[in-house]
C-alpha cells in the first residue's frame, strides 16, 4: 500500500481531513465511544466531560502506552479539544465534524508547539486516520512503515 499524505499545515496547525459516507452522529461515536476508539487509536478509560483528564492507550504504538488526556471541550457531535503534556512534548488537538447530504467530514487539527516536527508528526496522525477509516469499514490497520518515512518530505516542505 501506498498512501497518500492529505495533512497541510496553516501556521502551526497541521490539518488533516477524511471523508464519510456516514451521518455524524456515527462518525462522532467512533471518535468518541471507548469500544469503538480501540479499533484505530486504542481504548480510553475515566469520567469524561469538559476539564476532566482520562487515560487513553495507544494500542498501535510499542509497549502499548497509556497517557492521560484533558477533555478541553465536548460538543457532540461537532467538536472535541484534548490535549497531553508529558516527558515528550504536548498535544493540543481538535476534531471538528461537520455533515452534509448524509457525508460526514472529519477536520483533525493538532497544533503544534515550536518542538514539534511536522515530518514526525504528520505521517503519524494519517497513520491513525487511515486506521479510523479502515476500522470503519472493517479492513484491517495499515501498517505504520507504509507512513513513516516516506511521508516525512511531504510534511518537512511545508514549513
């Protein structure tokens, strides 16, 4: 497989879209819903809501790390804001869904801090949407190698 890198950086945001053929409602709850975010990123655990922090597990990444994440906000089904502090860096993250016709768009916002490098950050997040659209449509998760490193020029010319 071959993919095709989609994210393009605005400033410092790096955005990131996917499409589908889905009303929101459905799409939000695979963003959103612990049984059905195991399947692309990894299940979450905790109370959930606006200010509240939760432990999410990277399923796909070596060890299988859980991290804590904010809840900074949670309009369903709209948007969502996160964010991670850690020993690596942190995160700031937004999904906005907006629906037309029965088509649902998924707009993934990370914005980046003046430590991230968007060609390791980038193919990453395509890696893990990629992943959101194969779970939906029950095909198995890409593989990781067909990302990284053959994204990263794509991500590096952009800054």
């Amino acid at each position: 497989m071959s993919p095709i890198p989609t994210g393009r950086l605005f400033g410092d945001d790096l955005v990131l879209t996917r499409t589908f053929r889905a009303p929101i409602d459905d799409v939000w709850a695979s963003l959103t819903e612990p049984d059905r975010t195991a399947h692309w990123f990894g299940p979450w655990e905790g109370d959930a809501g606006p200010g509240r922090m939760i432990k999410v597990q990277m399923v796909h990444e070596e060890g299988k790390p859980w991290m804590d994440m904010t809840i900074e906000a949670c309009e369903p089904p709209r948007r969502l804001s996160v964010s991670n502090v850690n020993d690596y860096g942190s995160w700031h993250l937004e999904l906005e869904l907006t629906e037309a016709a029965g088509v649902t768009e998924l707009r993934f916002t990370h914005h980046l801090t003046e430590k991230d490098n968007p060609g390791e950050v980038g193919p990453g997040w395509e890696y893990y949407l990629d992943g959101l659209v194969a779970a939906r449509e029950n095909r198995p998760h890409p593989s990781f190698d067909d990302y990284y490193p053959s994204m990263k020029e794509h991500f590096e010319a952009q800054r």
